[in-house]
C-alpha cells in the first residue's frame, strides 16, 4: 500500500495520513522506490485492528 491507499483505507485528510504513517510504532515501510514508500497490506491492517479497531471492518468515511 502507498500513502494514497492508506489514507484510502483509514479515511483522512493527506495531512493527517501523513501524521499517522509518521508516528512511532507505525509499520516501517517494505520498500522505498523513486515514488514512494510502499507498505506491506498485512501489516497496515494490523495496525488498524490495534490501533483503530473501528476501522477494522473494511472502508472507512472520511473521519477529518
């Protein structure tokens, strides 16, 4: 997942996505290329279950 799905899948501004992906204790990125930092799914998911388990079910709205 690039920074778009991420702040896709949690609902928030760029702004705040940026904040979130910045935070001690989210998942390092797999990969770092010339576009961007690429998340592996899995473990984005896993932070969303620990961290905002509303958001857990699938698809979020935007929340910011």
């Amino acid at each position: 997942m690039g920074q778009q799905e991420i702040r896709d899948r949690l609902g928030f501004s760029r702004q705040h996505t940026a904040v979130i992906i910045g935070q001690k204790g989210f998942p390092d990125p797999a990969y770092e290329l010339a576009m961007g930092r690429i998340w592996l799914a899995e473990d984005v998911e896993a932070w969303i279950r620990e961290h905002r388990p509303e958001l857990a079910g699938g698809t979020a709205v935007e929340a910011d």
